[in-house]
C-alpha cells in the first residue's frame, strides 16, 4: 500500500477532504403537516443534492412559513457549512434577531431563522458523513429522556389517580416523567383562593400516592401568577419532590422570579417564550432559574441554545427543553440534546403511537423505556416518511418530493 492510499483510506482525510469541498444552497422548502397543531417543515438542498430537514414553529405559526420563504433568494448561492454566520445574518438582511421575548415581526423572523439553522445543521452533517451531534462537540449521553402530558382525570379522586398511575406504568414507550396542570377556576387576577390552592396540593399529593416514586411529576403552570401565589405553589407541591415548577410568572425577567428561587425548595423552571442568549442572560446572571427550559424553535436553533446552556453551567444551572413539535422537531431536539453535558429532559406531545410516530424513518423503535436513543447516521439520522406526510398534509399544501 502506498502512503497516498494508505491516507486516503483515514476516516479523518476522508472528512477533511469532504470538508474542503465548497457546496452551494440550490433550494429552500416548506411543508405544513396538519394535526392537533399544525407543523412547518422546512428543506434546504445543496448543489449536490443532499438536503437537510427540520422543524420551525408550528401552531401557533401565523405567517412562520412566509418568513422561511422570505429568505429565500438571499440563502441561495451560500455555503451551507457557514451556519453560524448564516443564522446571525439572516437578521442583518431581514431585521433583527433581537433578544428577549419572541414578539411581532422579530417573533416570525426568530422562529424562520431556528428552523432553517437546525435543518442546515442536518444537511452539514449529511455534507460531512457524521451525526450532527458530533459537529456540534460531541456526546454526553448516547439517549435523551422524554416526559409526556400523561394526567389523571380528577387529581381529586383518589380512584382517577390510581386508574392513571396504572396506564403510564404499562404504557409501551415507558414514560417515567410527566408534567401536567391542576384544573382550577381561573381568577380575573394573578392568586388563587384558599380552596384551590388547599386542593392543588391534595391533588399532585393524590398523584405521588398512586404512581410511587419509580416516576417523576413536573408542576405545569402558563406565566399566570404572582410572586407570593407563586411561592405559596412551590411550597404547596414541595412534599412530593417535583421535577420542576414550570413558568408561575410572567415570561420577562424581573427580580420577582430571583425571589422565588430564593424562597422555594421547589426547582423553578422557564424559558420556553425567550429568545437567544439576551434573554436568558438575566435569569443567569441573577439566579432567576434553576432549570432553563427554551423551545429551540423559538430560542435560535442547535448552535445559539447551546451557547445558552453554557453560559448557565459555571452558575450550576442545567438545561430542559420545551417542545411541542412533531416526531421531526422531538427526533432531532432528542440528538441536540446529547451534546448538552448537564440535560434533564425533553417534552414531547408524541410518542401516543398513532400517525404522528411515524412521519419519520427510522430503524429501530422511537421511544424506548421513556428515552429516544442517539443515532450514529449522519446529520439528524432521518427521512421523511413520504405516506405518513403526504396524508396529512395541511389545506393547500404539497408534497416536496
């Protein structure tokens, strides 16, 4: 064997050589998948015909794919390998990707600009021939655990608690983590009353009693409290040893939220409205969280959240992620997840078993004992299922080929 043969056959020439090969972006696609939530799906195709899939924000998703579209004529003729200066331009030539709260035009624009970010990620890891967690550092962990909406009809009902913790122990994906709502009569204002605070905590302690403590409970609330409501919360479900207590307050940081977390023993857990890392630098800098818990659709796609994880791991604060997309969005959240060190767990409104866990191609089963495995294929490690997607497809919409 010669010196040049014997090189050309080294896994790390082969990447460099395909690394010093220039592609271009030829196209850039989309497709709404309709469901309980509607779901953009967004392709981006290279000179040489390798594309990469994601997801950007579905429902809600007022003109999301009209943003994507938009950009269009200025992403064709790119490097695809260039992502982080094709994500942080994309702002220059349509706005601004500003930080904080995802809100009017720069709302559209932050949730069209994740989904293109997270399928060019895909494609370079195609382009490259390596998982695309390995690009972005490498693993931590070879599966990345999920938690569902699984809840008892009546927390109230000792019964209606028992017949739950009886279903999510045999349910086949193997669930071990659930987060969910107290039903409660809503308030013109941001507490609640003596009765239904008494009740929430009878309620999740109605839950523990039945489902042990084999599975985990997180505390769902939607930025609807004050800050002593909120306090009297965590203290309510402190017995029970929840995952998290998720958004009690409203979305923007203020110094109510460093109180909270100062007061309770509860973790207190957000993010899922914020956007890049201006607006999670405040809840860092001032111990505002304990869990940070962006959507990745919303936050700025692979590169940007982890960038946010990693300004929160020297003040000890770990990494969660809010997700309600489809099998594509969890599929791959799942692979971004493994190059988080300090990663807790994933939401997902899948994993049911109907349509929606199989609008991807995959080798093996999906969600395996409550976790979605890593994949050794390059990029994301999926396809399109072309008969799952074209049946579902939303009004006027088309199959891309």
């Amino acid at each position: 064997m010669t010196r040049r043969s014997l090189l050309a056959a080294l896994p790390f020439v082969s990447l460099a050589q395909a690394a010093s090969a220039r592609h271009k972006i030829t196209n850039l696609q989309t497709m709404v998948i309709q469901g309980d939530r509607t779901y953009v799906l967004v392709k981006i195709t290279s000179d040489n015909g390798t594309y990469g899939i994601a997801e950007a924000y579905g429902s809600p998703g007022v003109a999301v794919k009209e943003q994507i579209l938009s950009l269009r004529p200025w992403l064709i003729g790119k490097d695809p390998l260039e992502i982080d200066k094709l994500y942080t331009l994309l702002g220059v030539n349509q706005g601004s990707l500003s930080g904080g709260r995802t809100d009017g035009s720069a709302h559209n624009l932050m949730r069209a600009a994740s989904g293109i970010e997270m399928a060019l990620w895909d494609l370079a890891g195609k382009l490259l021939n390596v998982p695309s967690s390995t690009l972005l550092g490498g693993r931590f962990s070879n599966k990345t655990r999920v938690y569902n909406h699984a809840a008892p009809k009546d927390q109230l009902d000792k019964a209606s608690c028992r017949e739950w913790a009886a279903q999510v122990k045999a349910d086949p994906a193997g669930f071990t983590c659930h987060k969910f709502v107290f039903a409660h009569d809503k308030h013109s204002n941001r507490t609640l009353s003596t009765k239904d605070l008494v009740n929430l905590q009878k309620g999740y302690e109605n839950c523990r009693e039945a489902v042990g403590w084999d599975h985990d409970i997180m505390v769902h609330c939607h930025w609807e409290y004050d800050v002593r409501t909120a306090i009297q919360i965590a203290k309510a479900v402190e017995g029970i040893k929840p995952v998290w207590l998720e958004d009690p307050l409203i979305v923007d940081y203020s110094d109510s939220w460093k109180r909270l977390c100062a007061s309770s023993e509860v973790p207190i857990c957000m993010g899922e409205n914020l956007a890049r890392r201006e607006g999670f630098l405040p809840f860092i800098l001032n111990q505002g969280a304990d869990i940070l818990h962006p959507d990745l659709r919303n936050s700025g796609g692979f590169l940007e959240t982890k960038r946010i994880a990693d300004l929160a791991a020297p003040f000890g604060i770990p990494m969660g992620t809010h997700n309600t997309g489809s099998q594509v969005n969890t599929y791959a959240n799942a692979q971004w997840a493994t190059s988080i060190r300090d990663f807790i767990a994933m939401e997902t409104v899948t994993g049911k078993g109907g349509w929606m866990d199989k609008l991807i191609l995959l080798d093996g089963p999906y969600i395996k004992d409550g976790h979605i495995a890593a994949t050794d294929k390059p990029g994301l490690g999926y396809d399109i299922n072309p008969d799952t997607a074209k049946a579902h497809l939303a009004a006027g919409e088309v199959w891309w080929g």
